[in-house]
DNA sequence: CGTCGTCTTATTTTT
DNA sequence: TAAGACGACG
C-alpha cells in the first residue's frame, strides 16, 4: 500500500468497505433504509456507521440511539464500536428495544402510574399473574388457557393498543367469554398494582408515553440526533411507533434489515414496517448490500432461486463477492425414515471430522425442537460430541427463580408475585389457608400482600405467626444491613438464614448439589454490579444461556436459533411437506405463512459457507406412529443445476435426466451413505403408474388402497394406518 | 401438604 | 409416545 501524499489516510473504519457500505455509513442526513442481504456486512456497516456519526462530530456518543433485538447483537455492537474508537464507549444509548424502553420508563416510572423499582416479569410470572385475574373473573383457565389469553394480551401489546385503544371488534367476541379486553384491563391493573411491567408493557409504555406527552417526547427529540436500528424486518407495530415517534425530531434514522429474513411474524413481527418504509420515511434513502461474502456460488444460487418464489419482497439477488465460484453443489439426500437422516448426518460429520474438519463449524438446523432428539441420540451413539442450542436457560431454573424472588422481596416488598413465591419457600406451614385470607385482604385494603403479612401477622395462630413473624423480621434486617455489608453479602446471608440453602442441601435428589453450585453463580455474578436494582435489571433483561461455546462440538439448533449465526458446513434435515413448510403454520397463516416458512429455509441456506446439505425422510415417527411424508415443495423450489440429488429423490430425477445423477464419479455409494440409505438411493421410480382403486403393499404401513393419484404423489387408504400421502416408488402392488 | 394417577397435548420463542 | 399439568385423594 503506498502512501499518498495528496490524500490524507481514510479513517480505518472506512478503507475495507465496498461503494454501497460505504454509501450506507456516509449518508448520515435523513432516513436510510439499508437492505442487507444475508452475509453482506451488515454488522460492520451499522457499527462502522456509528464510528462515522461520532468521529465526524456530528454527535456525542449520548445523542445516538442505536437499537438491537438481542443483548448479544448489542453487545456486540458495543465492542465494536469501542474498538473503533478506541477506547470505552461510555453513555451509550445502545440496547435492545426492550432495555433502552425499560431504562425510559424507569425516568418516567410514575407518569404512567409505576415506581421506578418496578419488577420486569418473566413469562412464568405473567401467566400466574394473569391465572389470578381470570379466577377472579371467574373465566375457567381449563377451557380458555392462560397463556392463549395471554397470547392475545401480547398481540395486543405489540400493536400498541392499550386496553382503552383495543376497538371491541378487534377483540375476538366469543374467545375467553367476550371479557378479553376486561381481562386485559384487569390484568394491566393488577401489574400497576404490584409495580411490575412485562416485556410488553415496557414498549407499550414507553411508546404510549411519548403519544401523549409532548414535553417528554420534545426532551427525547432533543437528545437523540441519529437513531440506528438492526433487524428492522422484526420490528412490531409498536417498536415501529416508538422508532417513528422518537425519529419525528431529527429525522436521522437509519434502519438496517433483510425483507427475506423476517421470520417472526407469529411473534408480532410485522414484515410491513419494513416493506412500507420508504412511505413511513419520506425521502428515505434505499441502499441494497447484495455483496455476499459468506457462501459458495452454489448456495447463493440456491437460496436466491428458493426466494425468488416469494412474492411481496424488497427484491435483492445476493452475488458472491469472493473469487469463490467453484464450491460444491448443495447436496439433497433423500431417506427411508428420519432414523436413517440422523444416521446419514452422522456418517457424514464422522467422515468431516476424520477429515480434519472442526466440528464447531458445522451445525444441523432444525425446524422443530422435537427433530433434535433424534440427531442427539445417533451423535451420543456414535460418539460426536454436540451441544443443543437454546433450551433452557439458566434464570429460568427453579431455584434461580426462588433465588431471585427474594432478592425482589428485598428490592421491592410490594412484588406480590415473588412474596407469593417464598413466603412457605423452605416451607414454614403457611399453606392455602392463611395466603388466602392474606389475599382477600389484600384486595380489600388494596394493599401489596407483603403489608398484609406485616399487618395480619400478629392476629396468627401459633407456628404460622412465629415463622412469619420471623420471616418479615428477617427481610427488615436484610434491608438495614445491606447499606452497611453490600449486596452480595447480604443476599448470600438471606438465602441461608431464610432456610433456602438448607433445603436443597437437605434434598437428596441427584439435581441438589447442581442447584446450590448455580445458587453460588448467581451470587458470583450479583458481584459484578454495584446494586441490586442493577442486578435484577440484568436477570430480567440481559441474562442469557450462559452455555459458553466451549470446544469443538457440532451445534445443534433450531432455523429460528440460527439466525444471525453461521458455519462451514449446514444440514438441513427435514424437509418434507408438513414439516418443513410447517403444516400448522400453513393452517393458521395460509400463504403468508408459506412464504415465511420459505424466508426461514433461505435463512438457513445462508448460514453455510461451503457447504449446505438438505434432507428429507420418507417416513417420519411423529408422536405415537409413522407418517409417511413427501419432500417439501422447497426442494422443488431449488435451481436444479446447483443441486445434486442422492437417494430415491435422484432416482426419481433419473428418469429425466440422462445420466443417473445420484452417481457421484469416484466416489463409492457405500461409502457416502450408508448401507441402508442405499436401499431407498436404488429404489427407482416406478414405470408402472399406480391407479385409484388399485390395492397396494406399503413396508410400514401395510395394505391398503389407493384413492387419489397426482404424478408420483399418492393418497393411499391403508387398513391400519388410516390416510396417507406418499410418494408412489414406496409402494407395491397388492 | 404431598403424592399419585389421569388427562392433555405436542412449531418457531430475539426480550 | 412421553412429558408436564392438574386435580383428587390420602
């Protein structure tokens, strides 16, 4: 590189960038939307952005919003950001939607009717809060279950409609008895009465806030003079109204998303905020990164021709950038059963692995959780070691969530929800009995249920009003002292001089001993803040799968999960109608859905560099029995000169293709699957046309008939198993 | 208050 | 099939 002495050196930040990232970090006046494709450098754009916004000294670090869904991306962004500046980005405004609303609302608790020690509640919490409303409203929770009351609330909640806003049409009349917007108006009562949020309310409050009050809104305008967003196409209604709302004042914001990679809808996201961005965002700017700098040319091609069936997108073809066009064919393997896909998967990662490959660039990539299990048991069977991804997470443990309950106890008395939760937490004989009468006193006096106790508790019987009357005693103590011995001393006292440790180390089942070690992380971890309030805050928030990504294991998640994630080597097993497009999805969402549920095949495509590997089972053991399944209609979906078909699929190819196509030159069948998969790769397609009426032998299913004939695929009545769709090579003339 | 048995239901889950 | 939730019962 040789100097030049005319131009002065372009800041780092900018020298690696192509023309169009480039344009996206300099165009800083005005709204941008940049439409990153999968693998074009979104990450280093946004982050590279933000460098550019504050070493230009267009704005101090405090005068940019910069929002992201996930902590990690957050985080991410943080360091990326302070690497560029080289040093600590302090007074960053820079979080997910939901911590940058909940660190708004704690300035503005009380103007929507909140302390600002407010509890942030957790999923589990929301649900027995909600279960109280119903009882009390006297719907029954068997016929209408809490979390699809819930359900709704939430969907309520993402589009910005408070109870007052929710029309009754809008309110499905018959569901929950016709009283859903009464529960929702009860159940945001109760919240405010416990001074708790949910993650919901902490968008909904925010945004309802700045709605209606000028002056808070004009504050926020005069702060925030660049807002940048990540993964825009997830955003919801009401993160949308919050982000225009907030945008109104400077008019800088800058959105980075990919259309073809919304796969949220059924959590609220809405992929019209970003398809509708240029009309949101007058004089918006588009800026397409299509640069892809990830995958092989096969996979690109087979990704962009699967989304390419997509009506309603942005429209954008990834190219590869790299000079790697050569890259191997995405491989389609077709199997007898899902028991043979996880053996075939597992051949193949033995042989990679045998190769040198490093078992942490390879990944199997699910549509449902349920598919895992099969992959796990051949991976333990034939000694790969593996992690699954996602799960449960570790504040979602029982004695996490008792841990942390009194640490809201000791935060927040009026927290009924955690009160609740340890009041007989080692047990101390306060049963049903005396909390009820706890309740109903409660609700009486609307008092929390923690003054109840304080105030009922002299009036108790014998045992019950000792150990309450030493609990409360206790929790005023812990109060005091910890002023004097810091948090972390004296959350570590109360847990055991509650009896809380007691009673797991008292325990004998084989979980105890794991639940006091990750009793002693959690005080580890309360070390590294300086308050409570900060801690409970990041539990709430921030706390995540603290799964390190240790070692050399092969990763095992769900398309969902993988987003955002990438590796060498990507199997996508699975894919079969029903399955993969997701039936259930199909029904709620009809077409939409479908084109979502292939957004979410493109998203896994674009997670491999080199290679890409898709799979689909003839028959598949779902709940109690077989169900014999055809291969997704996705697969057809791929351009066929990019793809190499193994198995009864390329059997079936053969036919029209010349050359039997499941033959791969100097490369022995046997070896690439395995025996038994190779029993489906030779069985050829019939050239014998099945008929309606004609009777036929299935391996699986037994004898049975057929009632309907579409090309290969056929509907078949069997005696036993009942109606099934399968492709005609599985059957024999009966 | 705890245990046992029955019933239900089974996609995805960034916060 | 299998796990989790709930209610009945001891």
């Amino acid at each position: 590189m040789a100097d030049s002495p005319i131009h002065p050196p372009e800041p780092a930040y900018l020298a690696r960038l192509n023309p169009e990232q480039r344009r996206a970090v300099e165009t800083l006046d005005g709204p941008v939307l940049v439409l990153a494709g999968a693998g074009t450098g979104k990450t280093r754009v946004l982050t590279a952005r933000f460098a550019h916004i504050l070493l230009s000294g267009r704005a101090w670090p405090g005068q940019v919003l910069a929002v992201t869904f996930t902590n990690k991306a957050a985080r991410e962004m943080a360091g990326r950001v302070a690497a560029m500046l080289d040093r600590p980005a302090e007074g960053l405004w820079l979080g997910t939607f939901h911590s940058l609303c909940a660190r708004m609302l704690r300035r503005h608790a009380e103007a929507v009717g909140l302390k600002p020690n407010f509890t942030i509640l957790d999923t589990d919490d929301q649900n027995r809060l909600l279960k109280q409303v119903m009882e009390a409203a006297g719907i029954d929770h068997r016929r209408w279950p809490v979390p699809a009351v819930m359900g709704h609330i939430q969907r309520f909640k993402d589009r910005g409609l408070t109870p007052d806003r929710v029309t009754p049409a809008e309110a499905d009349s018959d569901f929950a008895g016709g009283k859903l917007i009464e529960l929702y108006r009860d159940y945001q009562a109760r919240l405010l009465a416990v001074n708790a949020a949910d993650f919901g309310d902490l968008l909904l409050s925010v945004t309802e806030l700045l709605r209606t009050d000028a002056a808070v809104l004009a504050d926020y305008h005069r702060k925030f003079r660049f807002i940048l967003v990540d993964e825009y196409q997830d955003t919801n209604l009401v993160q949308y109204l919050w982000l225009r709302l907030l945008a109104q004042g400077s008019k800088n914001i800058c959105c980075v998303g990919d259309d073809d990679q919304s796969i949220y809808s059924w959590r609220g996201a809405e992929i019209e905020n970003i398809l509708r961005f240029e009309k949101d965002f007058p004089g918006a700017a588009i800026i397409r990164l299509e640069r892809n700098y990830r995958s092989t040319a096969p996979i690109l091609a087979a990704a962009s021709h699967l989304i390419a069936n997509n009506e309603g997108r942005l429209g954008k073809t990834l190219r590869a950038a790299g000079n790697d066009t050569a890259g191997e064919k995405v491989q389609v393997l077709s199997l007898w059963d899902s028991d043979e896909e996880a053996r075939a998967i597992g051949g193949r990662i033995e042989q990679f692995r045998r190769d040198g490959e490093q078992l942490s660039e390879i990944a199997v990539l699910v549509r449902a959780g349920f598919q895992t299990r099969a992959f796990e048991e051949r991976f333990v069977a034939i000694g790969i070691p593996y992690r699954v991804v996602g799960g449960a997470k570790f504040y979602e443990r029982q004695e996490i969530r008792d841990a942390m309950a009194y640490m809201r106890v000791l935060h927040q008395p009026a927290d009924d929800l955690a009160f609740e939760r340890i009041i007989n937490l080692p047990r101390r004989g306060i049963g049903d009995t005396t909390l009820r009468t706890f309740h109903a006193h409660a609700r009486a006096h609307r008092v929390p249920l923690y003054a109840t106790a304080e105030a009922l508790a002299p009036s108790q019987k014998g045992r019950v009003r000792e150990a309450l009357g030493e609990l409360l005693r206790n929790f005023t103590r812990w109060r005091e002292q910890i002023a004097g011995a810091g948090h972390v001393a004296t959350v570590a006292a109360m847990l055991d001089e509650s009896g809380y440790t007691d009673m797991w180390k008292n325990d004998k089942s084989p979980e105890a001993p794991g639940r006091l070690e990750n009793l002693r992380e959690l005080v580890r971890a309360l070390a590294d803040f300086e308050n409570l309030a900060g801690f409970l805050e990041h539990v709430a928030l921030v706390m995540e799968n603290d799964e390190a990504a240790d070692g050399e294991r092969v990763s095992v998640m769900t398309l969902h999960a993988a987003k955002g994630l990438e590796f060498d080597t990507v199997f996508l097993p699975g894919w079969e109608e029903g399955l993969f497009p997701n039936q259930r999805a199909l029904d709620e969402g009809g077409g939409r859905a479908l084109e979502e549920e292939r957004r979410l095949a493109y998203v896994g495509l674009t997670r491999a560099r080199r290679r890409a590997t898709i799979s689909c089972a003839a028959n598949r053991r779902i709940y109690a029995n077989w169900q014999a399944s055809i291969p997704s209609r996705f697969i057809d979906e791929l351009p066929e000169d990019q793809i190499m078909r193994i198995g009864a699929e390329a059997a079936r190819r053969a036919h029209a293709v010349s050359a039997p196509s499941w033959f791969v030159p100097g490369q022995r069948p046997g070896r690439l699957i395995e025996a038994g998969a190779w029993e489906t790769a030779a069985r050829p397609a019939r050239d014998d046309a099945l008929a309606v009426g004609d009777r036929v032998f299935h391996q699986k299913f037994g004898y049975g008939r057929v009632t309907l004939v579409d090309g290969e695929k056929v509907d078949v009545s069997f005696e036993k198993a009942g109606e099934k769709k399968l492709l005609d090579r599985f059957l024999e003339k009966a």
